[in-house]
C-alpha cells in the first residue's frame, strides 16, 4: 500500500515537474505561421515586413513546448496574416503610423482575430501607446521599445526632492518659533 | 560617490514613494519565478538538444551572469519587467537565449545589478550559467549612444552577439537619455539543435 502511494506520489511529482514549457522547437505547423509572418510585400518600392524583434518574440514563444499550433489553426494565422499584408498595400502606407484611424482599427481588428485562433489575448496600453499579446494572462509579445529605463525614476526622484524641501521648511520654521536663530 | 552614500537613506524612501505614487498600474508580479538549478556539470558540452532546455517565459529566472574582472554577478532573467530590473538583469523577450546563435539584449539598472559595468574592458569574459550550458562571451567593444539610437543593436543578426546595456551616465540621480552598451561575441558553449 505504502509502495503504490509513493508510486502516486512520485508519478504526481514527475507530472508537476515536467508542466514547465520545455523547448519543443519549431514543428511544421509552427514553421508554417513564422514563414507566413515573415513574408514582405513591396509598398511604393520599399520593402515592409514584420519587425525583426516582433518575429523573435513569435519565434520564442512558438519554440515552447506547451504551445501547439494544429494545421488548422496555422492555415488560419497564415490567412489572417495575409490580409493584413494586403490591407497594409492597398494602403499604400509603409509604417503603422501611415495608416489611417479606419484601417489602424481594421489592421487592430485582424490581429485580434489571428490572436484569438492561438488562443491569444491582444491588450492595448494607452498610457505608453503600446500593444501586447498574451497568452493566460502572461506577457509573450509586445511592441515597447527593446530599451528599457534602467535608472531611477525621475518622478520618483521629484518626488523625494518635494518631500525634502517640504521637511526642510517645515524644520526651518519650527526652528524660527522655537528662536532658535535668536 | 554621492548616490552610493545617500543610498541608505534614499533606497527605502524611494520603494514607499513607489508605493504611493506610480506612472503605472501596480504590477504584483514580483513574486518571479525560478528555473535555475546552479552546480549543475556542464563544462565542455558542445551541442544540447532543444527537447533537452526548458524555454523560459516572461519573467522568469532562467540563468546567471559573472564578468568576474568588473564584479558583475546577478540573476539573468527572460523579460526585462520594473519588477525584474529591481532583482536583477532582464533578457528582452524579442531577443534570444544562449545557444540559438542569434543576438541576445539583456539590460540591468547602473545603480545596483550593472554599476559596476563602466569597469568592463575589452577582452574581458562574460559569463552565462543556464541549466543546459555555461556559456561565455568576450567583449569586443563598448559603446555611449542615445536610447532611441537603434544602430545600437541588431535583433536580425544571425550571429551569437551579447547586447549589455545601461543608462549612462552611471552614477546619475533621475533618468538619463543615454545608454552605455558592451558587445561581446561567444566564444564557447552549446550549440542549440533540432530534431526537426
């Protein structure tokens, strides 16, 4: 009896341990909604494609091993990728910010909708102007800057400063009705 | 000098400040997690099957990096959140992990897990301990540029290029618009393949 429940037991702990996403590569269904990703198309003689850091990111995400893409649904990215691509030629626009307010919410619109067939959450953050993809809650693309701030804040530090000048009048005039100048 | 002195008074300040007022919405993700297991015995492997790595996700603790000769020693994690930056050094999820043989940007605040990066030189060795490999990076150059200079890195290349990078000046109170960058190329470590 005791043999069996540590069998459970370790059976359990093997199951819970291997949960992680392990690096499962790229299958051929996954290689088939990079490949579409990849793809250019020419706008007034300029090349636009997708950002080299927006495909990287697909591409890790797409590596884990509890991400899996059916024929199905990577025949359906590849779809919804290639009418963005068209929205964006007849557009005429080379960058997302030649494009109007009607077909930025068209483009929004289609990127939402091959989001929703990997299961995928599209989240606009209109303080920083940024969109992010997520996956269960969890970050696995974004468009904010590659840098990020890695010094103090500067309100953060205003802040402080406000609060000891705040501090320093106050002791100066607590100081001044103690007499303490006197 | 200045900040280093201060730092005592100022740092638990500044966190109760963080608490009262934020530019965001409060992130309480800062319980991270953990993947690394440290001791493992992997000097001298060449290659590592992908099945074999575990991919981290957004935020979690994957790795170690030393540059012994500047006394940099800090958790390297996949993601490069606030809440990350304040534990250690954050991975940009658009870049990639050791071994893929493609570029790798990884940034760290220059008041605590990166100050002491202003003391790298070239030649000197940079150090990544993952579970599935010790890999290691010689610095070929460094470089002082604005933040939104975007020559300053290359995510397309197809080559194993370390990206470090801080704000700049080191030891300045506030936000600066530059950035201090180290370059290195791999020099040994796992390869990553695939079956497929």
């Amino acid at each position: 009896m005791k043999k069996a429940l540590l069998m459970v037991m370790c059976i359990l702990l093997i199951a819970v341990a291997f949960q992680t996403a392990s690096a499962a590569g790229l299958d051929a269904n996954k290689q088939k909604v990079i490949d579409a990703l990849k793809s250019s198309i020419t706008v007034n003689g300029k090349e636009v494609t997708l950002p080299s850091d927006l495909l990287n990111q697909a591409e890790n995400y797409l590596k884990r091993d509890d991400v899996t893409i059916t024929s199905t649904q990577a025949d359906s990215i590849a779809e919804y990728v290639e009418s963005a691509l068209d929205l964006v030629k007849s557009s005429g626009a080379t960058t997302v910010s030649d494009l109007s307010a009607s077909e930025k919410t068209e483009l929004l619109s289609i990127i939402n909708n091959a989001a929703a067939v990997a299961d995928l959450t599209v989240v606009s953050d209109f303080s920083k102007n940024t969109i992010s993809v997520l996956a269960d809650g969890q970050m696995v693309a974004t468009d904010e800057p590659a840098l990020k701030v890695t010094g103090m804040a500067f309100n953060t530090f205003a802040v402080l400063l406000g609060f000891a000048a705040l501090a320093l009048t106050g002791c100066f005039v607590a100081a001044r009705k103690a007499k303490l100048f006197e | 000098m200045l900040y280093f002195s201060l730092a005592p008074f100022v740092v638990p300040v500044i966190s109760s400040m963080n608490l009262i007022i934020s530019e965001s919405k409060m992130d309480h993700s800062s319980r991270l997690e953990s993947i690394f297991k440290d001791g493992n015995d992997l000097e001298n492997l060449e290659v590592v099957n992908e099945k074999e790595i575990v991919m981290p996700t957004y935020g979690t603790h994957y790795a170690r990096l030393e540059i012994k000769s500047a006394s940099v020693s800090t958790d390297l994690y996949f993601g490069d959140s606030s809440a990350v930056l304040k534990k250690g050094v954050g991975q940009y999820i658009g870049s990639f992990i050791p071994g893929c043989g493609r570029p790798l940007l990884v940034g760290g605040h220059n008041n605590s897990a990166f100050n002491s990066l202003q003391f790298v030189k070239k030649g000197d060795i940079v150090t990544i301990t993952t579970n599935y490999g010790i890999y290691k990076y010689k610095i070929t150059s460094t470089r002082i540029t604005d933040h939104k200079d975007k020559s300053a890195y290359d995510l397309s290349l197809q080559k194993e290029q370390l990206i470090l990078y801080t704000c700049y000046p080191f030891d300045t109170l506030g936000l600066t618009s530059k950035r201090f960058f180290v370059y290195g190329d791999k020099i040994s470590g796992p390869a990553i393949v695939s079956d497929n």
